[in-house]
C-alpha cells in the first residue's frame, strides 16, 4: 500500500501544480464535471486515500523518523508528500471536507498522527528550526480547524477532547510544532475549559491514565498560554478558561519537588515517571514565569477594574468570578509546584497583590463576602467567602515583607498602605478566630456530590490549614514591622476574647481551643497572658523534675578562677533529665579550698551570672557585636577555639537553664540571632542590625538607575576573619556570575542570606539544640524575638518601686514600717530611671526586673540590717553590700536621707562592696 500512496500523492501534487491550487480543480481532478453524480463514489475514494496516507505514514514512521517533521518546501521526502496530500484533501474549500475529516476522526486518526509525532521527536531539548510550517503541522491545522467549527457527528466521545488529549499530551510538542502552537493554542484552551468541569469525575481514571501524558498536556499547555494571553486580542474569557484547564491539571498532578530526582526521559511516559522527569518539572515551572502572570493578571483586570482600585462598592459578578478563578488556580498551583520564584514574579511583576487587598478591603467594609467558581463546586455552599482570596493574598503579601526593606514598607508603603494595615490585621483576627474557634472541629452539613482527585488540594480542610499558617505568619510580621517603628498600638493585635481567665485556665489544659489558638495563632494572645501561661508550664516542668530523689544529688566543685572550664567540663556531659532537675555549686577559691555554705539556690545564681558572663564575653572569641553592642555567633569561631561547636552547645544549655530557673542575665543578643531559637530565617530588613554599611550598599544597588554589570560584581562573598580573606560563592559558578539588572535582586537576598543565615548556621543549630534540652520549641513558638530578649534579660519598662516594696523581705531587725526602710524607699524613688537599673542590677545582678513584676523574682528581694543593734559610726561608715545570688541587701542603718542617698550611688556606680555571704 505504501509505494501506491506515495505514487498518487507525487501525482496528486504534479497536477496540482500545473495549474493555480484552488478547490475545484481538486474536484475536477477527482471527478471530472460531473461530480455531483457522483458524489458518493468519489467520496468515498477520497476520504480512503487520506486515511491511507496517514496509515502509510503510521507504519513507516520509524524508518522515516528523522524525515516526519520537515517543512512543506521539502517537498521530495515521500512523508511530505502525503502529509501534503492529506492537507489537501482537507481543505475547507472542498465539498468533502466535513466526510472526510468524520471518516479519519471514526479511525481515531488522531492516535495515529500522536504516534507519528512521537516518532518525529528525535531531541526534547534543542528541535530543529525550521523558517516554515512543517508538512505535518499543516495537517493538524486542518483538522482542528474543522472540528472548532463543525458540530460532532460522531456517536464517541467528543473528537475535540479526545484531539486536545492526544495531541497534547506529547512531551514538548511546541517545541516541533512552533507553527501549530501559534495557530491553535486559544482552541485548546477553550475546548478543553468547556469540555473539564462537566467531566471532572472521569478525568483521571478513564482519560488521564489511558494518556500517560498528563503532566506533558498541563506543561504544553502552560506554555502556550504565555503565547495566547500575550495576543493583544486575548480577551478575558480566554484567561478565564486558562484558568479553568490548568487548575484541574493542576489538582491531578502530584507535587512537584523542587529538587527533582534525575531520572531519564522516555517518550511514552508512565504517570510516575512522568511526575518525575526532571526536564517535565522544569517545563511546567518554568513556564510559569513573569510573562505569563503579567499577561494572564492584565487580562483579568483589564475586565474586572477598568477604573482602577478607588470604588468601595461591592464587587461586581464579573470582578467575583475574576478574584474566585485566579485564587483557585494560584492555591493549587502553590500546594503543587515550587512557589518561591512564582511568588516573587506575582509580588514584584504584576498588580495582582493589590488588587486582591483592594477586593478584600471592600468585601469586608460592605459585609459581604461571595465567591464564584466552577472549579470550587464541589466545596460546601457555607464555606466563607473569604476563605481563597485570604488563602492566596497571606502567602504572597508575608513571602514579599520578606524582601521588601524599610524605605519600601514605610516610605513607598507597598503593596499595603500604612493606613490600611490596622484594616488587614482585623480582617485577619476575625478570620483566624473563625478557622481556629469558630470552625474548629466543626463538619459542614452539606456533602459534597463532586469531588477531585488526586491530593484534594481544592479540599476545604487544606485550604483552611494553609490559610491559618499563612495569616498566623503574617500577622507575626507585621507585628514584627510595627515593633520596629510604630504604626498602631501593640494591642491591636490581640483579640479580646483571649484576654480572659478562663482563655489561659483553658490553654493550659492542652487539646482545646484554647491551646490550639496559642500553638497555631500565639500573636492573637496578650503577651501578659503567653507569659503566664508559659511561667505556668515553667513552674510545673520545675516540679515534676524536682520531685525526682535521685536528681537532689548533683553537686558539682568549681573553681572560681575557672567557672567556664571546670563547668564545660562537668556540665556538659549531663542528660537532659539531670539538666531539669536541681544543680548544686561549690566553689573552690584561689588557694583550693572549698568556700563554706550549702548551696539552697543562692549559689547556683552566682554561678550561672558568672558563667554567663565569661562564656559570652567577646574577649572568649564566641561571640561577636554588632554596632549596637548586641551579640551574635562570631562566624570565624573555628578558628579560635577547636571545640567551638561543643562550646555553643554547652552556651545554649546554660542559656536553656536560667529561662528554665527564671534567673534573668544582662545579655543583649541580636534580633536575627534569636530568630534562630525560632528556628527562622532572616531577611534583608534584618541586615542593619548586623552590617548597616553594607544594607545601605545593598539599598544602592537594587535602585540603582544606572548600568548595573559595570559595577563588577560577581556573586560572591567575601570573608575577613583575623587577617584571613577568602570568596565563597552565592550560588555554584558565582565567581563567573557578573551581577546585572536582571539577576540584581537576586544577588542582594543571597549577600542578605549569606551574612544573616549561613554564616553563623552551624553555630546557631548546635547552640539551639543545647537550648531546647531546657526550653521546649512550643514554649518558645508562643514569642517573637524581642520578648525572647525579654525573658531572658527582664522587661525594659521603668523600674516599677511600689511592686519592688510590695514583694520585699527584711531581716536583721529591719520592717517594713522600720524608720530606715521607709528612708530608703523614698531614696530609691527619688533616684533617675539609670540609677534605679543601677541599683536593680548591684542587688540581683540584672538591670531589668521580671516581665510580671517583682513576685515572680526568685528568691525574693531581701534587705538585711548591715550593723548590730549596738550600732557604732564605723558601722554607718561602711557602704551598702549586695549578694546578687540571694538577691540582697546589706544595708547599714544611715541616719539621714542624704548619707543613704550618697552611699547607695557610690556602690552601685563603682559595682562595689559584692560580699557572698
């Protein structure tokens, strides 16, 4: 059969070609001038002879395959030749057109011209080019043509589906078939968004698994669309269906890692293999890039605001389906593909962030909240209207506060107006009260009849986890950002209904509301109430552990002239029940005696402020400042100290312990180190703290003006630890990165990440794990970094007296009506807020009181008579004394106000007089 095609196709093209190509001449050709008589044998012959050639084709396509794909000039190649006569038999000028294109579709032509095309891919990732339409491309054209216009007369499924599933499902196919890409992307799109919502249930088991190819049908369909919605013509519906078809994929595809395993290509494609083919994922992501999101955005609100954002009147429908649609397609594409990068491309390159702000704003003025989408159809009708739009702008809005710096949130205000953001954290603690309260637990009434496949990422019990991480995350941030200047009152962030006893009794007992708030949400709580909540769980950890017989044993010698050494050495060995229990000190002095007393806690204190004080001393080479004298891991460590790794183990022990003991030390750390207890990444507003010079470089660079590749740089860091300088690169090659405009922001978030994150991540993860021996990750999820510093260090509040006097105790002879300690008091209240720091830190050896008041101060403040009852004026003449391990006093009994007010400066300015007794 195969030599006879070829010949009557050689002949077919002779004849055509001796005189101008037009319908009838072909028809002439075929049946003379007399064709409607008979018409149907020639139909027939005709509608045989180009099933032949494509049969032909079919069973020679192996030996042919380097030949499938050549253009239509190339016209000498027996493949084109029959594609070509195929073409022709097809054109729509032709009587026969609608017969013969009905008889191939019957033989399922499209398996065939799926085959062939297979065949024809010899290289996936560098195609020939070719300046013309191939002679099979022009046979595709035609057929879809015919089947976008005509209505189906065949008794199977719908040709149109089952041509857009064949076709393509083959890997890469715009890659052979730039011409046919051009011509018939927006078909595609449109049969496929018609044909999707009405055959959901099936989708997968009798279609998608017949075609392997699904993950290649959502790639080559992703990269057309960039082609489609870039037609200035591209209308909104044309979006809408966009959405609609890649969704579905989408939700059936499973995710996508973002380090895909290497595995080879094949072109049959099992479902596994193809989820993992590695350049499958890199199609699918990457052609989700910045062209397509702009143009996909523009559509949607070319239509929807054409008066930008300034109406605060309810959303129009066409607006709901607008919001609704891309919410979907964005949430599924989120839970299924690597989403940094697109992310970025939504914040940075589209004004979709704003938009939706602008849709939820108005939504939540006018009370009414509606979503519209025929690909949310199988979620229940009392699902909050809500729920997607905030599932999809929390994500987006936290992912750019990440990279946003100070000029950009505060000056520039994007994409939030400062004004609106007391607005946006109301709208996000009644939502998370909803999700985490309201909702918690409860299972809607209305069953669904329709579900999706696959991971159920459209299920309502995802979307609500996704949406509370997302909200609970960004409200931390911004919570972060109004710490750092002041845009609303810190308790607005609060709900009221969290400020109750019963709120804290409640999340306490564990497995509730309440305590599913405080782990999911802890900012919607009272900082006042996270930190009773959290001395509580100290106070019962405390005495679980004390309760132990054998832990009361622990006693440990240490001498003074060696307090770090001694206690590395003893300490560090401890298991984390021993390190609960109760921890006993002796010191040895000087000459190796050992100093007399028993330690009833008093001890342990002075030794934990003088370990404290040694270990993170910068002199010890641990720990460096940043300019405002605040501490962080010295990234050069190593390099001072062999056992430096052990060391930050042992330091986030000890720093474990004081919390765990409530003994507060007067060590200032660095926000972007503490995040590090968080287990958190820092950003580029961050960058400040540690290296202001090089924020305010890094600021130039990303709004420089100018040709940015003549500033030389390359992405690369460089290090100068001790005299030693060294480059380490950002990324692999980065010493032959040139840094441009494209790939400067880029560069400016890894210099960022560098110094913020990787220079000090193996110290901070060993010191973490030290730290967590002690302090329970849930515990210290509850706070953010700068009421982390406050546990550890005390509030920062003026130094309350009244709360001093109220919790204080007096031995020796001395009262609380007692004629010197009223003097006293009045003393201390006279003093300036330095001086009263001052002398808080001579007598308990920390500057700030604890976050609750002086109740909580363990053991409570004493003062004690510093003179017989006898008393002589040498005993008047003595200064005052502290034993900051008891937290006490030594007062003699002055006379007057002014001698007690010069005696008590002079001690606690020259930190003299410490006596342990």
């Amino acid at each position: 059969m195969y030599p006879s095609c070829v010949t009557a196709a050689y002949l077919l093209k002779l004849k055509i070609f001796e005189k101008p190509c037009c319908g009838g001449n072909i028809v002439t050709l075929f049946a003379g001038l007399d064709y409607p008589l008979k018409r149907s044998l020639v139909d027939l012959r005709v509608k045989k002879l180009a099933y032949a050639c494509l049969q032909a084709i079919f069973h020679n396509r192996n030996h042919y395959k380097d030949k499938l794909l050549m253009p239509s000039t190339s016209s000498y190649w027996p493949t084109v030749a029959l594609f070509e006569t195929v073409a022709f038999l097809t054109n729509p000028e032709l009587p026969w057109n609608c017969i013969v294109i009905d008889y191939l579709l019957e033989r399922k032509v499209f398996s065939l011209l799926r085959c062939i095309i297979l065949a024809g891919v010899q290289d996936v990732k560098s195609p020939e080019l070719h300046v013309s339409a191939s002679a099979l491309e022009h046979v595709l054209i035609s057929l879809v043509s015919h089947v976008g216009q005509q209505p189906c007369q065949c008794s199977n499924a719908d040709p149109r589906w089952s041509f857009s599933l064949q076709i393509l499902s083959i890997p890469f196919l715009w890659h052979h078939l730039p011409f046919f890409k051009e011509g018939l992307g927006r078909f595609y799109i449109h049969q496929m968004a018609n044909f999707l919502p009405s055959h959901a249930g099936v989708l997968p088991d009798d279609i998608l698994q017949e075609y392997p190819g699904h993950a290649c049908l959502l790639g080559n369909l992703l990269e057309v669309a960039g082609v489609v919605l870039s037609d200035p013509s591209s209308t909104y519906h044309t979006a809408i269906d966009f959405l609609t078809v890649s969704t579905f994929l989408l939700e059936v595809l499973p995710s996508v890692d973002s380090s895909p395993v290497q595995k080879p290509v094949d072109d049959e494609l099992t479902m596994d293999d193809e989820v993992l083919s590695p350049d499958l994922q890199k199609q699918i992501s990457s052609s989700i890039d910045s062209c397509l999101l702009q143009h996909l955005v523009n559509a949607l609100l070319k239509a929807t605001c054409p008066t930008g954002y300034s109406d605060k009147t309810w959303p129009s429908n066409i607006e709901v389906e607008a919001i609704s649609a891309v919410c979907t397609f964005l949430h599924v594409t989120f839970c299924t593909l690597p989403h940094e990068l697109i992310m970025t491309l939504l914040a940075y390159r589209t004004e979709l962030l704003p938009a939706l702000w602008n849709y939820i704003k108005r939504c939540h003025e006018n009370q009414r909240w509606s979503f519209s989408s025929k690909l949310t159809a199988h979620i229940p009708g009392d699902t909050p209207g809500w729920l997607l739009p905030l599932a999809v702008f929390c994500p987006l809005y936290k992912h750019m506060l990440k990279f946003v710096d100070t000029e950009e949130f505060y000056e520039q205000e994007t994409p939030v107006k400062i004004k609106d953001i007391p607005s946006l954290v109301i709208i996000i603690k009644q939502a998370l009260w909803q999700l985490l309260w309201t909702i918690n637990g409860h299972v809607s009434s209305q069953n669904s009849s329709r579900s999706l496949p696959g991971d159920k990422k459209l299920s309502v019990e995802l979307i609500n986890r996704k949406a509370r991480v997302a909200m609970s995350e960004l409200l931390s941030q911004l919570q972060d950002w109004n710490s750092r200047r002041q845009f609303m009152s810190a308790d607005d962030f609060h709900l009221q209904e969290a400020r109750s006893k019963t709120f804290v009794s409640q999340a306490l007992l564990g497995n509730t509301r309440a305590s599913d708030i405080l782990k999911q949400a802890p900012f919607l709580v009272p900082f006042t109430s996270r930190v009773e909540i959290f001395t509580s769980e100290l106070v019962a950890s405390r005495q679980r552990s004390g309760a132990h017989p054998g832990l009361t044993r622990l006693t440990f010698k240490i001498r003074r002239n060696r307090v770090l050494e001694d206690a590395f050495e003893q300490l560090s060995t401890l298991s984390e029940d021993d390190l609960r229990g109760p921890i006993r000190i002796s010191f040895v002095n000087e000459f190796g005696v050992e100093e007399p007393g028993v330690d009833g806690g008093g001890i342990f204190k002075d030794f934990m402020e003088n370990i404290i004080q040694a270990a993170f001393d910068v002199q010890f080479g641990l720990f460096k400042e940043t300019p405002d004298h605040l501490l962080y891991p010295n990234p050069g460590s190593a390099l001072v100290h062999k056992q430096h790794l052990q060391f930050f183990h042992f330091l986030g022990t000890l720093l474990g312990k004081a919390m765990y003991e409530g003994i507060l030390v007067d060590i200032p750390f660095a926000t972007f180190f503490l995040s590090k207890l968080k287990e958190k990444s820092n950003f580029l507003h961050d960058l400040p703290s540690l290296d202001p010079e090089l924020y305010r470089h890094l600021l130039f660079l990303k709004h420089y003006k100018g040709d940015v590749s003549e500033l030389e740089l390359y992405f690369v860091a460089v290090n100068n630890e001790y005299g030693d300088q060294t480059e380490e690169e950002l990324i692999p090659g980065g010493k032959d990165l040139r840094v441009t405009k494209d790939n400067a922001i880029a560069f400016i978030h890894l210099v960022a990440n560098y110094r913020l994150n990787y220079q000090i991540r193996t110290q901070s993860l060993h010191f973490l794990r030290g730290f967590q021996q002690l302090v329970q990750k849930e515990w210290i999820e509850m706070f953010n970094e700068h009421e982390i510093q406050l546990f550890i260090s005390g509030s920062l509040e003026s130094m309350n007296v009244d709360d001093l006097r109220s919790n204080t105790q007096y031995t020796g002879g001395y009262h609380h009506e007692h004629q010197v300690i009223e003097m006293f008091w009045e003393v201390l209240e006279s003093f300036s807020l330095e001086y009263q720091k001052k002398f808080l830190k001579f007598v308990t050896g920390c500057s700030r009181g604890p976050l609750l008041g002086f109740k909580y101060l363990e053991p409570k403040f004493c003062i004690q008579r510093a003179a017989p009852l006898d008393v002589t004026q040498e005993y008047l003449d003595r200064l005052p004394t502290s034993a900051t391990c008891m937290n006490l006093l030594k007062l003699p009994p002055y006379p007057s106000k002014d001698q007690m007010r010069t005696k008590l400066i002079y001690s606690i300015s020259a930190d003299a007089g410490f006596d342990l007794s």
